[in-house]
C-alpha cells in the first residue's frame, strides 16, 4: 500500500514538473491513461480441472489478456477453485463481468 502511495506520488510530481516543460497537459487524462494499462479480475468458483491457458481461453473473447492465472494449493499442486485476469485496459474488463455465472 505504501509503495503503490509513493509510485502515485511520484507519477504526479513528474507529471507536473513536465507540464511545466511541454505545456499544460491536463494530469486527469494522464492518470486515466496510466490506470487503463492493466486492470485485473478476480474470478471465483472454478472447476478444479481448469488451468491457465483455458482460464485466458474463456475470457481472450472480451479483450487482450495480459495474464490469466490459476491459484493452486501449495502443498497438494490441486486448483483452489479461484484465478485472476489481467486486461490491458479497463473497457475490456468492464465487458467480462457482463460474464458473471456463465463460464
């Protein structure tokens, strides 16, 4: 949390002092670019015979998946029946949760 604090705070300084450079670049659009880059999914109360790639297959027909990932037990290697979903942008996961309760 802290270090996710201090990147923010880092962006917005940097952000400012190039306004100062390039011209006054409105900081919202930036930081919308910058939060449309990644946005993740949690996705609950999968079948335990499901793996990454099929995890990825299941949602690529909504947008561009960065990374899909099943999480596995430590000590048995056997699914725990959740995963996430990484879109690289919002829009794209914004459409895969009209998917709820269907996959």
């Amino acid at each position: 949390m802290a270090f996710c604090s201090r990147f923010g705070s880092l962006i917005r300084q940097s952000l400012s002092q190039n306004n100062a450079l390039i011209g006054q670049v409105p900081m919202t659009s930036t930081l919308n670019a910058i939060r449309c880059m990644s946005s993740k999914l949690f996705v609950g109360g999968l079948s335990y015979g499901t793996d990454d790639q099929s995890l990825k297959d299941a949602f690529s027909s909504f947008g561009d998946v960065t990374e899909a990932r099943v999480i596995s037990d430590r000590e048995t290697g056997r699914s725990r029946g959740f995963g996430f979903v990484s879109f690289t942008c919002d829009e794209s996961a914004s459409s895969a949760l009209s998917m709820d309760g269907q996959v």
